[in-house]
C-alpha cells in the first residue's frame, strides 16, 4: 500500500530566502545541489537533512481557514516548494523524483513561532500538521515550477 499514490505531483511554486529575516523571493527555476539544498536560499550550506523544503498546496485553503484568512500566500509559509497531487507526509523515508532531481523526504516540516508573526495568533497551530516535509537532495540539478513529482517504489 505505501507504494500507492493515486497521481504525480507538480511543482505549482519555489520561493528562496536569500537572507535571514528577508521576504521570500518567487522564482521559476533554481538550482538544487546535492547534499546542500538551493543555490541562493540562505540554507544552502547546511547539513543536506533540510536541503529544501515542501508543502501541499492542498493545504493553504486549510490553513487559511484556520487562521481566519481568505487565502495565504506560499510565501508567508517560509517553505521552498508548494506541490500539488502527492500527500507529503506519505514520503517521510521515502525516496521520489521531482524532474530529474533524486530526493529523499527526512521530516515533517514543524512550524516554528514565527508562524504567528506571519499569520496571525494561531497560525502555529494552524500548521500543525499542515507544515509538509523536509529533503535531502541526493542528486541535484534544476527544479522548476510545473516538474512532476514521482515516487520510486521501495
């Protein structure tokens, strides 16, 4: 059964954070290095456990709704990647492709306090569970909005 999925995902956005503290910034296209994360987000040097960071489209309209919001941009989240079609949490230990990148899903993507600074009071708890999935990149290469995402079997 973990080998189900009913549909690929798609990348539906990327956004980088060059700088602590600094807006996230929209891109169509970056580059994923292997073992570090994106080139040009501030967390591109570290450990290679959080190289990137993912979460379901199909939970802003939930964490809008839980935060009292008509919509929440990807952006205020403070995740890389917004994916559509594939349930994340499924891929915690998991091996999958987005294009031609080799991935491997660490963690779930805990919020931190700082969700209550961009959402609002409550938007912590308004992620819990809805904050998607921390990656390893294992072989880099470009990601770019609309590359599918796919599971490779175990």
């Amino acid at each position: 059964m973990r080998d189900a999925f009913a549909c690929p995902g798609r990348v539906e956005w990327i956004g980088l954070r060059p700088a602590r503290d600094v807006p996230m910034i929209a891109v169509e296209a970056v580059e994923a290095v292997a073992g570090a994360g994106l080139r040009g987000d501030r967390y591109a040097s570290g450990s290679g456990t959080r190289g990137m960071t993912l979460i379901q489209s199909e939970h802003l309209p939930v964490i809008a709704a839980l935060t009292a919001r008509s919509v929440v941009p990807p952006a205020l989240l403070r995740r890389n990647v917004v994916v559509s079609g594939t349930p994340l949490l499924a891929l915690v230990g998991r091996r999958f492709r987005i294009g031609a990148l080799l991935l491997e899903g660490t963690d779930p993507c805990d919020p931190c306090a700082r969700m209550e600074a961009a959402l609002g009071p409550g938007g912590f708890n308004a992620m819990v569970g809805h904050g998607g999935l921390c990656v390893r990149i294992i072989e880099g290469g470009w990601l770019r909005v609309g590359d599918r995402l796919t599971v490779l079997s175990q």
